[in-house]
C-alpha cells in the first residue's frame, strides 16, 4: 500500500513538471501562430530618429 502511495505522488508530482515545462511553449506556439494568421506588423522605432514606413497591401 505504502509502496503504491508513493508512485501515485511521484506520477503526480512528474505530470506537474510536464505540465509547467510544455504547457507555456504551446501557449507561446498558437499564440505566435494566431499573429502569422492575422497578418500583424509590428514596428517600433528603437532611436531618436523618425521615420517614414510606407506598406502596399495587395489581395491575392
């Protein structure tokens, strides 16, 4: 009985880490892919200077 507790908490405690390590790189993959199907642009200006971003959109 003692011996089939501690594989159940060991089971347990080993889902969790899965859990913790591959749950946030599927959010992070289906969050990256949502943004590639939406056709996102982003840019940011990192210095002082301005600048002119002139973007063509065509329906194809």
């Amino acid at each position: 009985m003692q011996r089939r507790r501690l594989i159940i908490i060991f089971v347990g405690i080993f889902l969790l880490l899965i859990l913790t390590v591959v749950l946030p790189y599927v959010i992070m993959y289906n969050s990256l892919h949502e943004k590639k199907e939406n056709h996102t642009l982003i840019i940011r200006n990192q210095d002082n200077t301005s600048h002119e971003v002139t973007v063509k959109l065509f329906d194809s």
